[in-house]
C-alpha cells in the first residue's frame, strides 16, 4: 500500500496513470468533496465508492472553492491537510485537489467508468449529471444516508464553546 502523500497527484499525471490502470482492464471510480474537517459519513461515502470500481480516485476542493461553496471561515483545514486527510483512508488509491465548483472537468479530462456521489444527491440533482451521461460515466450514489454534516459539527462546537 502507498503512503498517504505518494497518494496526492496533479491532473496531469493522474490523467496519465489511468491510461495505465484502463489498459490493465481496471474500473475508476472519482469521489469528490471539500471533506472539511473528515467525519464518519465521508468514510462510509469514500467505501461505497470504492465498492463502484477498482481504483478510486477522490477530488478534493481548493481552499478557493471550498470557500466560494461554503462561505466565510471556509475551509477549516486548508487543502493540504485534506487532501492528506482523505489519502490516508486505505479506500482511496489516489486524490487531486481541483479548483472548480463541481468536478465537470475532472469527467473530462480523467474519464472515469463511475462517478460516485453521497446520498445527499439523487441521480436528478447530481451537478454533473448531464456530463457523465454524455461521456457515458455511470452515476452511482453511495454512502449511508446524509445525517452527518461538518456544517452541523461546527455548529455543535459553537453551541458548545458558548456555555
């Protein structure tokens, strides 16, 4: 098994080390999320995910984007740390930081045979829903359902440094 920072590629390479893996006759599956301060729930998604294919790679959001998605004080780690973070689950084959609000491009340029999405979506309210189905890349929505969130875990500690 690779360590967790041998895990952490840029596109061009990964896009590189695909072609390898295609003509091997092994199935990629892309995950993706900001994974700002990593939960239980992001584990279960990233398993789900892997069960889709045989390499799974995860996108993970620039700090710039984890930001422009989620507000102000976003992100809570910066992208180093989590791009680390999700390397380090043995689920995960590889991670890519990626600077884009939703992962149209990464379908693009890395063609997965799956892309992986949690339960908080339904195959109508993927984002990239249109993409995938004109590159023909399956949907699949995996995880447990969505009753942990890092927003509600903020707010928890919040609450709880207040008294």
């Amino acid at each position: 098994m690779r360590k967790a920072d041998s895990k952490i590629v840029k596109r061009a390479e990964l896009k590189s080390l695909l072609q390898k893996a295609r003509q091997r006759g092994i199935r990629v599956v892309l995950a993706n999320g900001c994974f700002d301060t990593l939960h239980v729930g992001h584990v279960r998604y990233l398993a789900g995910a892997k069960k889709e294919g045989n390499l799974l790679v995860v996108g993970v959001n620039s700090d710039a984007s984890v930001s422009r998605l989620k507000g102000p004080g976003r992100p809570i780690l910066d992208e180093q740390a989590r791009a680390r973070l999700v390397a380090a689950i043995a689920d995960v084959d590889y991670v890519v930081v990626f600077s884009e609000p939703n992962v149209e491009s990464l379908l693009e340029d890395l063609k997965p045979e799956v892309h992986a999405k949690g339960t908080d979506y339904t195959q109508e309210t993927v984002p990239e829903r249109a993409v995938a189905k004109r590159l023909g890349i399956h949907v699949a929505i995996v995880g447990d359902p969505k009753n942990h969130s890092t927003r509600a875990f903020l707010e928890q500690i919040r609450k709880g440094a207040n008294g």
